[in-house]
C-alpha cells in the first residue's frame, strides 16, 4: 500500500484522484486546498489530514519523509488551478515525493525543460494524465492508422456549456488555464498528436474567451478542429439526450465513438503509474507545445475552405 497526499482536492477533477487512489489499494492520508468544502473525503477516510494552506501542508510532507516508510508519503496528486501545476509538482519532488498532475502539466512549454532538470537532480518521477490515449476504442484506432499508408481526414468538435461562474474563476482568465485550447482541448491535442505524428501546420481561424478553432495538418492527416463553451451552438435535439456537452471525432466521415468511459479511466491511469508504466514530461510536451502556438499565433484573415463547418 502506498501512501498519497492530494493537492486541489476541493477541485472538479478531484474525485476521479481520489477514487484511483481507493480502486488500486491505496490511502489518501493528507489534502491540501484553500476552500474546505472537502467532506468527500470522509468517503474514502476519516483519518485524512488536511490543511487549508500550502505551506503546512509542504510541512506536513517534508516531516513524514524523515519518518519511516510507512508513514511517508509517495505520491502528490496534484488537481490545482493550471498555472498552479508547475510550483506544486516542485514542492512534491523537493519533499521526495513522485507527483501525478492533472492536464496541461504546465502552461508553458519551457518549465517543461527546469521540471526535468528537476527530476534528475532529485530522482523523483513526474506524471500526467492522458487518460484517452488509454480508451480502448482508441487504442485500436491507433492500430488502424499505424497499419494504413494514407492520409487521413479529421473533423473534431467538443463543445461543453459553462455558465457565467466559469469566466471569473481563474478558468476565464488566460494567463492561468491556457485559455479554451488549453483548459478544455489539451486531451484532444494530444490524441490527435498521439493518432496522426507531429504538427506540420498550424492554422487558427478563431479565437476568444469562448471559441477557439483551427485547422491542423499532422504526419498522417488534416485536421478541422472546433472547441467551445457556448452551448448555443448545441441543437436542442442533442441538449434533450445528453445536455450540454457535445464531443465528436469523425475521421474520414466515421464518427469515433470516444465518450463512453470518458471520465472513468483515471483508475487506469493510476495502475500505469503504480507499474512505473505512466505517462511523463516527453509524452506531453508535443500537445504543450501545441496549444501555446494556438494561444500565440495570429488569427487568420481568410477563413479557408480547410476550416470547421461550424464556422462556415
């Protein structure tokens, strides 16, 4: 059994951490987070410590590591704000702990390089989490693609309706979540990266604090991409049968069947981490790279015929 502190734990993505943690045997002994609306924790333990502020909690850790093995903690979960991501996960490392940090790991591309330089002088590990490329479906789809010498055709479209809380969190605020492409489209960037080979291109047609949308030709494909939180854009008939979220990869017209299972695979992602099978620093840079080129590259004047069909 290992022992795992968590980081955001009054978070959205929090209960999926926590819930690995349980399914693979494991015990959640300290959370961390300002807001304490945490009693979910009482499901899981009552013996979790938690600590509204960072700095007991970095305390709490750096103590437990001089005790013995059974009273240390391993691993941070870390499901704190984005621009949050990279100074937790070096407050884990310092404090002799591997962490497990939510997408994007960073914002920005170059911390990428200093958390690596982190880990050597450390030893401790740092992981992320791409549950998708894990989805079966996709995992067979990969297969096909890898099989087949031509090019393929790709539509994606995710559209998730957030209400006016979502743009004064720190979510609507660029310089903290990354903006849409980052905060909502870095799982899909990166299975497009995983699927079709590295960015050979990259087109933004649109782009402000509710919609982003770009074209994309990778190794083995086009790609026509559409993320937004307008639910507007969603037909009533799909709002009647599954709200306001609307997901869909079509490739070469196909559509890809990718929601079932869609927030049930953080488990799995746990078992990799725990086999020191997870996923690091190198199998996310692409798509971190990624979403700053769409964050930072001009728009584009002409809104060509290579552009999503809801912008036509």
């Amino acid at each position: 059994m290992r022992n795992f502190a968590l980081m955001g734990v009054a978070g959205y993505i929090a209960p999926r951490h926590l819930k690995a943690i349980s399914d693979t045997g494991n015990r959640i002994v300290a959370a961390c987070d300002p807001k304490d609306s945490v009693g979910i924790l009482d499901k899981y333990s009552l013996e979790t410590y938690y600590f509204k502020e960072p700095e007991r909690f970095d305390r709490f850790l750096y103590k437990r590591h001089r005790e013995n093995d059974n009273e240390k903690v391993h691993y941070v979960s870390i499901c704190t704000p984005n621009y949050l991501h990279d100074a937790h996960i070096r407050l884990a490392l310092r404090n002799d702990c591997d962490a497990i940090c939510e997408k994007p790991l960073v914002i920005n591309p170059w911390n990428l390089d200093a958390l690596e330089k982190l880990e050597e002088e450390t030893g401790r590990k740092i992981y992320t989490v791409l549950q998708l490329r894990l989805l079966p479906s996709l995992i067979e789809l990969k297969k096909e693609i890898e099989k087949s010498e031509k090019r393929f055709e790709v539509e994606v479209t995710y559209i998730t309706g957030r209400g006016k809380w979502y743009f004064v969190s720190w979510k609507g605020i660029e310089e903290h979540s990354g903006g849409v492409a980052t905060n909502i489209g870095i799982h899909l960037f990166d299975l497009m990266l995983w699927l079709f080979g590295d960015a050979e291109e990259v087109v933004v047609f649109k782009r402000d604090e509710k919609t982003v949308s770009g074209f994309l030709s990778l190794k083995k494909a086009d790609v026509k991409w559409f993320l937004s939180l307008d639910s507007n854009l969603i037909s009533d008939e799909v709002k009647n049968k599954q709200g306001n979220t609307f997901r869909s990869i079509k490739v070469n017209q196909k559509e890809t069947e990718f929601s079932k299972g869609f927030t049930e695979l953080h488990t799995e992602v746990y078992k990799n981490v725990l086999s020191d099978k997870g996923f690091r620093i190198a199998d996310a840079r692409r798509s971190i790279e990624l979403v700053y080129k769409i964050r930072s590259s001009k728009v584009s004047d002409i809104v060509r015929e290579k552009s999503h069909h809801l912008l036509k």
